[in-house]
C-alpha cells in the first residue's frame, strides 16, 4: 500500500512539474513577443544563477 502512494505522489508532483515548466515557458514567450525581453536575456539570467549558490540566490532576491 506504501509503495502505491509513493508512485501516486510520483506521478503528481511529475504533473505539477509539467504545468510549472509550462507556464514558464509561456511567460517567456509572451514576454519575448512583446519585445519585453529576448530570449538570451533569460539564458544569460539561467546561467548566472546557476552559478551561484542556493544561500546566494535567496539573498540576491530580496
């Protein structure tokens, strides 16, 4: 029954992912289309962050 749940759980949070992916990627794209930003802003962004650690992100979001 525990294994059940899990892989029930799986399969959510797999959803939820999808949708958050795609609603992130429709935020860009329609930010794109109004000239609003360029895509290689975003990547720049991605990429700069990466690069820093998680303590760093939250600090540099406040």
């Amino acid at each position: 029954m525990v294994e059940i749940d899990i892989l029930a759980e799986l399969s959510d949070m797999k959803i939820i992912d999808y949708r958050n992916t795609l609603t992130i990627v429709s935020l860009i794209e329609v930010l794109t289309e109004k000239g609003i930003i360029c895509s290689n802003d975003v990547a720049l962004k991605a990429q700069t962050l990466d690069a820093i650690s998680e303590e760093q992100i939250k600090i540099h979001t406040i």
